[in-house]
C-alpha cells in the first residue's frame, strides 16, 4: 500500500451507517470544552488536596465499571421499542443534569451543597451519561460490520477483523476530532468567561449525540430475554457499592476494586463460555498486559497546580497546549490506522511504554528549573518545553486503546455484543481505578498541597518509573504467549 493510499484509508473506509456512533465518540471528545474551567474552579473553589482528588477519581471511574448492568439493557430490554436510540437520550439527559449542577454550583446557586459536594455530584451525573451513551455506541461498532456477503455466505475472516479495527480507529478518530474542536476554545473560554457560563455553554455537547441518533435508524433486531445471572449481578454490585461507599466502611474504595474484580471475572467466564480454549488464553494474556498498561498511577493534580502557581501559565496557555495536543494525536492516529489495526498488542505497548517514560523526562526537569538554564543559554522557557512535551506525548494515550478495541469487537458474542463489550470495557477501566488508587497512596506519601510542592519532584521520579516498570514486566511475563 503507498503512503497515499495508507493515508486516504480511514476516508475509505467511513460508511453512512458508521455516524451514529461516531457521533456518540465525538461527543464524549467534545465534552472537554469545560475541563480547563473545571480545573480551576476545583483549585479556587474547592478545599480538596490532591490525594483527595485522586480519591474522587476513583469514584467517578467506578460507573465505568458496572457497564455490564447498562450493556445488559442495551441488549435485552427496549424502552419505546428501542434499544439503541433511546439510550442515548438518556444518557444525554443525565449529562445535562450534571452540567446544569456544576454551574448551579459555580455560580453559588446551591446553598444547600458544599462546593466539594457539588462537584463530586455533578461530575458523577456527567460520568454515568457517558457510559450509557458509550455502551451504546460499543455495541453499534461491532453490529455495522456484516459478517456475511450479500450472497449469504461468511466473509473472510481477516476482512471482517480488518474492518472491525478500522471501525475503531474511526471511532478513536471522532474521539480525538472532538477533542480537537474544543480544546483550545477550552482555555479561551475559561480566561473570558466566568465558571458557570462555561459549564452553560457546554450543553451543546449533548445535543451532537442526540442528533446522530435521529440522523440514521440504529435499533438492531429483536431483543434477546434478560440475562438475570448478569442484570441481577450487575444491579446487586451495584447496590453494594453504594452501600459500602454512603457506609463510612474503612478501605471503601478497596473493597469496591477487590469485589468489581471479583464481579467482572466471574461475569466474563459466563460470557465466553461458548468460546473456544485458544480463544480464551488470547484474551486472558491481552487483557493482563492492557491491564497492567492501563494499572500505572500518575502524579495527580499537584503538577497541574504548581504549572499555575510557579510558572505562570493560564487558562489560554492551557488551551493552546491541548489543542496542540489534540490536533497531533489526531494526525498519529490518521497516520498509523494501517499498523494500529495489525501489530501485536505486545509490541504496540512494548514502544509506547518505552517513548511514555522519555517523553516524562521534560515535565519532570521542569519542576528543577531546566527552563531557567534554556531560556538564559537557548531563548526559549518553560511554555516552549511544555509545549513540545504536549506535542510530542498527545498520540499515544489513544493509540495504546486500538489493538485492545479491535480484539473486544472480533470475539464479541452475537446475542451479547453489548454486555460483552461493556464487560471488557469494565474490566479495563478498573485497571483506571487501581491507577487513582496508586496515585492516591502516592500523594499520601509524598503529599503536595497547594503552594506547597517541596515533594512534587520525587513524586514525579516515582510515578514515571512505576509506569514504566508495571508494563514492562507484565509484557515480559505474558507477551510472547498472545
């Protein structure tokens, strides 16, 4: 294939029935629009540290762990004769509820919350939205696929496992074009507008799904009956995680990780029964070595803080950065949609661990003041090195999701698409889960407070060596066996 033709594929590769879904991932993209006034606000208003923070994070990654309960509705039970369709309104309308609460909040329209209180309300209205929405357009990525020619008989399987990549690079794609449509209006917006405004503005954002979903019919066939070993799992999880997480339980959020593990193995067993034992040691070996990937802490909100306080950067900085950002992962992403639909999940994470911890380096010799020698020896600051160290690291976060996404699509189960899909995604975001808790357990231990960064530096040194550590023996212990 030449470059050009390597290059117009995603182009060729797009179908009409492709945009509802596309739509549903831009959106998710677009939802950045308030994240740089969401940012400060939490550092002006709120009172939280950044271990409290990272703590929060683990709640709010925890919807994304019960996607079985929403994946098992989504296949089984239609509401106004749909099973697509009418899930995206709702996740829209829990998005809207938790914009509408975090400017009530912003604008100090909620006497009765605490900011803090607010906030973790209002983000987790926004965080179940998108995971409604999210197993919606999952389970339509591998549905838009045929598996069999117009004449009725099988298609190859390399072309259908071809074209599943391809759709989820596509879907990255929208993703990522989201992201780039927002994120440098992000920093302008929050400079210019107040908190409240901004969190007003983004109820476009919902709308774009919404309209993606009336553009094109989207509601697969009959519904299959209710799974109740999944549903009736997934619902009592769920209730036992509200009760241990309102209980004032000590290890709260422990308890929650060991039993949503406990849960989602035991559901994926159910699931890929039928699966062949060559197929289920694929799918073992890859998901541990994504799960350690993904499993790595990072260094919390403190950077971000002492970016503010120290260097000076601003919201407008902010935006430039990740609309730089934004716009070179989109182009990597484009650029390698060929390679990402076919090498190995090994060798795609092996590289992308090994370039993660040099393109470490710049952010961490800036908190011991390698721009103060640049900008007096070379011309050139700290904004110039944070600038190309956005640049240079914005593709990968993305790209590391691709061979993953393809290897979901191809084993998904015909009856259960959604629930299978919504199981794996589970099971990797609790790998998010366990990497808020280490960046909780690490603030804790080299705490950082707002104006106080003297532990920031030998916080960052062990966060980047842990996210190289973590994967690489996970790679060396189960790559050769996927």
């Amino acid at each position: 294939m030449t470059a050009a033709a390597q290059l117009l594929q995603p182009i060729r590769a797009m179908r009409l029935r492709y945009l509802p879904l596309l739509m549903v991932y831009f959106a998710y993209g677009a939802l950045g629009v308030i994240d740089i006034s969401r940012d400060m606000w939490v550092k002006e208003s709120l009172t939280l540290s950044p271990a409290e923070l990272a703590g929060i994070g683990a709640w709010l990654t925890l919807p994304w762990t019960v996607k079985m309960v929403v994946g098992e509705l989504v296949d089984s039970v239609a509401i106004l004769g749909s099973r697509r369709r009418v899930y995206v309104f709702i996740g829209a309308a829990f998005t809207v509820g938790g914009l509408l609460v975090l400017a009530a909040a912003a604008g100090g329209k909620l006497p009765a919350l605490r900011p803090d209180q607010a906030f973790f309300i209002g983000m987790m209205l926004i965080v179940v939205g998108t995971v409604v929405q999210d197993v919606v357009a999952d389970a339509m990525s591998t549905e838009v696929v045929e598996r069999t020619g117009h004449d009725g008989s099988p298609r190859d399987d390399a072309e259908v496992r071809a074209e599943l990549g391809m759709v989820q690079v596509l879907g990255r794609l929208a993703l990522s074009f989201g992201i780039l449509a927002v994120a440098g209006l992000s920093g302008l917006l929050a400079a210019y507008f107040d908190r409240a405004t901004v969190f007003l503005l983004g109820l476009v954002v919902p709308a774009i799904s919404i309209s993606g979903a009336l553009v094109i019919r989207i509601d697969p066939g009959e519904a299959r009956p209710v799974d109740w070993r999944l549903l009736g799992g997934g619902l009592a999880f769920g209730a036992a995680v509200l009760l241990i997480g309102f209980g004032n339980v000590a290890f709260a959020q422990e308890i929650v990780f060991l039993l949503s593990m406990a849960v989602i193995c035991t559901m994926l067993v159910i699931v890929t029964r039928e699966l062949d034992a060559a197929s289920k040691r694929a799918i073992l070996y890859t998901t541990i070595v994504i799960f350690a990937f993904r499993a790595t802490p990072s260094v919390g909100d403190g950077y971000f803080w002492w970016t503010l306080d120290v260097l000076k950067f601003d919201e407008a900085f902010y935006g430039i950065l990740r609309q730089t950002a934004a716009a070179i992962g989109a182009v990597a992403l484009w650029v390698l949609a060929k390679q990402l639909t076919e090498y190995s999940v090994a060798k795609t994470l092996l590289w992308l661990t090994v370039i993660g911890l040099f393109l470490s380096a710049p952010t961490i010799a800036l908190y011991y003041g390698v721009h103060i020698w640049t900008e007096a020896n070379f011309g050139f600051g700290a904004r110039s090195i944070a600038l190309v160290d956005a640049a240079a690291a914005s593709p990968f976060a993305q790209l590391s999701m691709i061979p993953l996404l393809t290897l979901i699509a191809y084993y998904a189960p015909a009856a259960h698409r959604a629930t299978w899909f919504a199981l794996m995604a589970s099971l990797m975001n609790l790998a998010l889960v366990m990497g808020q808790l280490g960046t909780k357990y690490l603030n804790l231990i080299f705490p950082v407070q707002r104006g106080d960064y003297g532990e920031l530096g030998v916080l960052m040194l062990v966060a980047a060596a842990l996210g190289f550590l973590i994967p690489v023996a996970a790679i060396a212990a189960f790559g050769r066996r996927i």
